[in-house]
C-alpha cells in the first residue's frame, strides 16, 4: 500500500512539473544611450581672454581664473577642463607637460592613439589624445600658435572610469573636443 501511495504522489509530481512552459533563452540586452544632435554656440565670452571657439549648446561653460574655462555636461556628469597659457620662451615645457598629462594615464591605458591637428589659416596646431580604457581621464588635448598662446584640455567624468560603461559618452564628447580644437581662434571671430 504504502509503495502504491509513493508511486501516485511521484506521478502526480512529475505531471504538475512537466506542465511548466518551455525557458527559452533571450539574447542579451544592451543599453541603448541617446544624446542630442551635436549643435554648437560660441564659448560665451564673460572674460577678456585672447581666444575663442565653439562649444555644444547642451554644455555649459564656467569660468575660472586665468582664462582656464571648464566645459560641463550636468546630464552626463562629465567635463572638460581647459587651461590657457600665454607662451613666453617656454613653448617646450608647455608641450612637454601636455604631453606628460596624457601619457601618466598609461599605467591604465589600453591605448593612447594621437591626431595631429594643423591649420595654418588660423595659426593653429595642436595634438588629440584619444585614451582608450579605463583611465581617469578619456581624451585630452593642446593647441598653439607656437608664438604667443597655448591651451590644454582634458575630458572627466564624475564617477569611476569604467571604459566598457562610458563608452557612448566618451564618442559623443571626443566629437565636441575635436570641434572645440577645429573652432579655436585667436583673438579673432569664430567661423563656423
């Protein structure tokens, strides 16, 4: 009797289960990250600072002593924070120490491709960095005249750089510091 009650209760055990739906596997998700359409306004001009140059009209610009500016993205919790120089026999160290910025971040670096920028009608020229993985810092860059002026930059984040995670938003900020590097002025109009 007791071997007929075991055998009922298995059976009635492996009907309810078997009556489950089938799992079926679903493929991975991805984040999906919107941002606006790059447009651009110039920097606004609170200072007396001998440049000038476009910036996203999602961002905003804060001033800072000495011409430095810092560009804000609140949405992304990002930032460029861009220094000037006024060159004065010491284009070497400038150049040495931009450089230096973007290279200490090797240690964490998978890689620090460059781009030389050159545009002789605007008496500018300069260099971007762009650093891939999980650096502090995304991109960086400087431009010259190689005369009088020199300005520095480079792209935070607000949070721990985890490259595969910021991804999306260091593409979109890499096309504004080359806009910002293109769009550089001295002393001059900002053209479009």
């Amino acid at each position: 009797m007791r071997l007929n009650n075991f055998l009922s209760g298995f059976l009635i055990v492996l009907i309810l289960s078997s009556c489950k739906e089938e799992q079926i596997v679903k493929p991975a998700a991805q984040l999906r990250l919107e941002y606006p359409a790059h447009a651009y306004k110039p920097l606004p001009a609170d200072r007396d600072c001998p440049f000038g140059f476009m910036i996203n009209e999602h961002s905003e610009a804060e001033w800072k002593q000495n011409c430095a500016v810092n560009i804000r993205y609140p949405k992304m919790k990002a930032a460029f924070y861009l220094t000037y120089n006024k060159v004065n026999n010491n284009l070497d160290s400038l150049l040495r120490d931009a450089q230096k910025l973007a290279y200490d971040h090797t240690i964490k670096a998978s890689s620090i491709p460059e781009q030389p920028f050159v545009n002789p009608d605007d008496d500018v020229y300069g260099m971007f960095y762009m650093i891939n993985g999980d650096a502090a810092t995304q991109a960086g860059f400087y431009v010259t005249d190689s005369i009088n002026h020199f300005i520095n930059g480079a792209l935070y984040f607000d949070a721990k750089p985890n490259f595969d995670s910021i991804y999306p938003a260091v593409m979109y900020l890499r096309e504004d510091m080359r806009r910002i590097i293109e769009t550089v002025r001295w002393k001059g109009a900002l053209e479009d």
